[in-house]
C-alpha cells in the first residue's frame, strides 16, 4: 500500500528553518526527499513509536521528525521537522 504523505504547516516551517540554517543546504534538501519517500512506502518501520504506535519519530540526517500514521486513509501527517545537527 502506498501512503500519502502530508507535511503540516508547522513542520513546513521547521523545513524551512532548517534548510536556512544549515552549511549544508543540499544535504537538508536531499533528506526531506528521502523522508518522504520511507514515509510514502513503509510509514510503521520507519523511527519508533512515542505515545502510540501511529504516532513516531523518525532520523534521516540531518533532518529529525515527527510523524502521525492514519492507516485507514493511508494517510501520513508529518507534524514537525528540525535540524538534528
């Protein structure tokens, strides 16, 4: 199944805080695309679960996010996004 990923305003904006702030601005770019594409794949194997099994942390350096996973709808919300280094 592949899911539809959605990147709330909030975390649209960490995305661009940290494109900004980074020496490495091809790098950041480069690990939204990844992020996304293991989002729209295989959202459930990727980071681990925080308050319930949907809701999760995930790392691609030097990107870290948070994430909600609705199943039903196939349906992955991206809630916030930062610079981890």
């Amino acid at each position: 199944m592949r899911f539809t990923v959605v990147v709330i305003d909030p975390a649209e904006q960490g995305l661009a805080a940290a494109w900004l702030a980074s020496a490495d601005r091809n790098a950041v770019a480069d690990a939204a695309h990844r992020m996304e594409r293991l989002l729209a794949a295989h959202p459930l194997d990727v980071g681990e679960d925080r308050a319930s099994s949907v809701s999760r942390v995930g790392f691609v350096p030097p990107l870290g996010f948070t994430f909600d996973v609705v199943v039903d709808d196939a349906t992955v919300y991206v809630t916030d996004i930062w610079l981890t280094s």
